[in-house]
C-alpha cells in the first residue's frame, strides 16, 4: 500500500514550532517521567525519550497531546517517517525472524 501525502514545508515548521512547546509542558513531563517508550515498552531514563509523532509530520501529522508519544531514540529513528499500519507491519516482520 501506498500511503503517500505531500505536506507544505511551511506546515511542517509550525507544527514542529509546536512540539517544542509541548515539550516545555507538565502532561509531557509527566509520560516522560514513567520512562517507557511507547512502541518497544522498555524503560529508560526520561532524558533518553524522545517526543515522536504517531502520524508524522511528514504525512500529515499534528503536533498534538494525541499523536505525541515518548519514544527510545531507537525506535523513533527506526520508524522515522511510517504511519502506525506501516510501523506495526514492520514489527510483526522483526518478531517473526527473532
């Protein structure tokens, strides 16, 4: 499947204007402070999570409390710009070879 979108770059910069404020804010703090990344659920130190957006940016994504999620620097360099369906697929595939 294709799941191709073009966003503005102009769009792009003001949403990611927005994460940085919502970084700054208590509801974030307070998910980074469990210290579980969303996708692989192992614990780290919250300096070591990153703000990932589940739809991203790339393809349409806002930066909004929904669609932000404490991620491991890992696995949001892993998932990059994938939708959830795609990023989902993708780790089925590395189940299935462990």
């Amino acid at each position: 499947m294709d799941f191709s979108f073009e966003v503005d770059e102009v769009k792009i910069r003001r949403e990611r204007e927005k994460a940085r404020a919502l970084r700054k804010q208590g509801w974030w703090q307070k998910r980074i402070a469990k210290g579980v990344c969303h996708y692989c659920e192992k614990p780290f130190p919250p300096g070591e999570l990153t703000l990932d957006h589940i739809v991203p940016l790339a393809r349409g994504g806002r930066s909004t409390k929904g669609n932000c999620v404490p991620a491991c620097k890992e696995c949001n360099n892993r998932k990059k710009d994938l939708l959830p369906l795609e990023w989902g697929e993708y780790l089925q595939r590395l189940k299935r070879c462990d």
